[in-house]
C-alpha cells in the first residue's frame, strides 16, 4: 500500500538526518537521561513536505492590484507581531520517537560495527508460548477451522452419511478443534557487561558524563546482539562498591584513586555470579588513568593477567583526558599487553572522541 511506501521513505529520511548528525545525538543528555526506555524523542529540524511556492511578485488574493491610501483590504484588525520582520523561514523542530535498537542500528551501520560471535557452551533458555498445538476445548475465538471440518468430514465418511453428490459437512460439537498454547525454548546467548568508572577527585564532571554518555551506547550495542544481556556497576574511588544503574548515571563522588579496587570487585561478581564457560563477559574501565600507587598498579595487572583476561572476550580500558590526572596507567596497560589483541584501550580526549572510541572497542566484533 501507498501509505506503507510513505512510511518506510519516512523512516529513511529520519534515520539519514540521524546519521547526519550521530555526534549531535550521541552527546545529547536528554537521550542518555531515557535510559532503560524502549523508545527516545529526538528533535529532527526541518523535514519539509512537497508543495507549491508561488513568486512573491505574482501572487493573488485579497488587494491584488493598484489601490488608494487608506482603502480597506480585509476585515480583520490589525495584530502585532513578535519580533522584527524577515524574509525567512522558521525551523520547525519533529519530535520523533525512535527505539534505542534501532539507534543502536544506525550507530553500527555509521561505525562498521561488525556482529558479534557469542562464545560459551550454554544459553539462557527463554520460554515463550506459541499457538502451535490443538485441543478438543477452549474458546470460540481460537477455534481452527480446517481442523473441525476435517473432523467432521472424517466422522461422515466413517459412519456413511457423507454423499460425494451432495459434499455439504455439518460439524458437531465433538469436532471442534482449537489453537492451544505450547511453551517454545527458545535458546539466548547470554553476556554481561561490567562496567567500572573513577570517581575519584581527579575526574571532573566533564569526564563522569563522557564516561556516560559511551556507557549508554556501548550498552545500546551490545543489548542489540545479546538478548539475554545483563549490567552491573562499579564505581570507585580509593575504595570501590556495586551500584544500580541510576547512581552509576548520576554519582558525584569523589576521593583518592585505587584502580585495583574495581579490578578486584570485578573478579568477584563475576566468581559469584557468571561462570566464564557459559557467559560472555565484557569488563569495560573508565579513567583518568591516575592511579594511587606504582604497587596498586602491579596488583592491577596481576588481576588482569590472572583473572579477567583468561575469563573475559574482551577486556575495554577507557582513559579520559583530565587536567588533573597523571594519565600512566595507559602507559602501563600498553607495556604489560602489547600482544594480547583482547586487551583493546582507548584514549577518549573529549565528547567528540566518543564515536572514535566506540569503534576502538567494538570495531573488532569481540
């Protein structure tokens, strides 16, 4: 149908205007603050329907024509306007709704983002109900035609009442037949993301919300290829704790620096709660790479080597560019896994450099 054509067309325009502006839309507070919702409002400007435009000079209408001063040409009174004249349009803003899948699309498809290949040897099991199987009771809305007139049809011809001159099939009541539910399993691969931020003194505000705002779309991603996708979070300054996803979106805090807090409470949750052989596991780090101690930053690489890289599919390491930090600890990562292509970092210098960083971690289909 038409209606449907115009449709899709639509939706290509919005995801074109998406894609034009990607960085704008990335970094939109408003976007990253919809968290957990299936669908966001984003502002689209100027998408203008076809229609005619006429010559200032050649239009018509009421007054057309040589006139005296002081002759009337309508009869509405005067209104005041809101500002100074001019010869432009306005912009007129579209709020559109747009799921965070199919953002998550558009950011793949911009990116290069290649799928990925889930490893481990056991899945979620998600049970759904499907209308796949048939009963002898259940309402009249479910009833399956074909099969109540092949019962019936087959009841006639056992007890010689069918006449191939006359095919006429009267259904009874014990041939009725109805759709009836059955569970489907339905097996989902199943990853986590842990993701740890510094909230120590040394990272400003500016720092906190890039370190968001790449959460939010690295989540976006990786929910769209695992459908049985979990999220813990870590934050930490000289010491580290477990937090819901709103404070991790929203903390303030601050204090001293001790990577090796998160790294250890990282191992521990996933001890406890994913076992390595059956989930995907993706610890992802944000920094200013400034940390407390050249001894807290072996205990760090130890837990690294010891742990999570044999553990995880990719071990992400984000160091954000802060005034105030020593930024080393990259330095330190660089030097103790040049050849370890699971061990990806990345250097995130402002919110421009988000989509860059994207790439660095999910570029390589871990």
């Amino acid at each position: 149908m038409k209606i449907d054509q115009n449709r899709q067309r639509f939706k290509q325009i919005i995801k074109g205007k998406i894609r034009k502006n990607l960085k704008k839309f990335m970094s939109n507070q408003s976007i990253i603050g919809q968290q957990g919702k299936k669908q966001v409002s984003i502002p689209i400007t100027n998408i203008n329907t076809p229609r005619f435009r006429f010559n200032d000079q050649e239009s018509g209408g009421v007054g057309q024509g040589d006139g005296e001063v002081g002759d009337a040409i309508g009869q509405g009174k005067p209104q005041p306007g809101d500002g100074k004249a001019g010869d432009q349009e306005g912009k007129h803003i579209l709020e559109v709704d747009i799921t965070i899948e199919e953002l998550a699309s558009i950011l793949g498809e911009e990116l290069e983002l290649p799928n990925i290949t889930p490893k481990g040897d056991k899945n979620i099991s998600d049970v759904k109900h499907r209308y796949s199987g048939i009963q002898k009771a259940g309402p009249e809305g479910l009833k399956h035609f074909k099969r109540t007139y092949r019962e019936a049809l087959k009841r006639q011809i056992s007890s010689g009442t069918y006449s191939p001159n006359n095919p006429v099939v009267v259904p009874e009541r014990g041939d009725k037949r109805y759709r009836s539910q059955s569970p489907v399993v339905d097996p989902t691969a199943n990853a986590v993301i842990i993701y740890m931020m510094d909230v120590s003194g040394s990272m400003g505000e500016e720092q906190k919300q890039i370190v968001r705002t790449e959460s939010f779309w690295i989540d976006a991603w990786l929910t769209k290829q695992y459908k049985g996708l979990e999220t813990r979070f870590i934050i930490h300054d000289a010491t580290a704790k477990e937090v819901d996803r709103k404070t991790f979106f929203t903390t303030k805090e601050s204090g001293g620096t001790m990577i090796s807090s998160a790294l250890k409470l990282c191992k521990e949750i996933i001890e406890s709660d994913y076992s390595p052989s059956e989930w995907n596991i993706y610890p992802f780090h944000f920094s200013d790479g400034d940390n407390w101690s050249t001894s807290d930053t072996d205990n760090c690489l130890d837990i690294i080597k010891s742990y999570l890289l044999p553990w995880s599919n990719m071990i992400a390491y984000g160091q954000v560019k802060s005034l105030y930090g020593s930024g080393e600890f990259i330095n330190d990562l660089k030097e103790a896994f040049a050849d370890e292509p699971t061990v990806v970092l990345s250097e995130i210098d402002d919110m421009d450099s988000i989509m860059g960083s994207i790439k660095d971690f999910l570029g390589k289909g871990h």
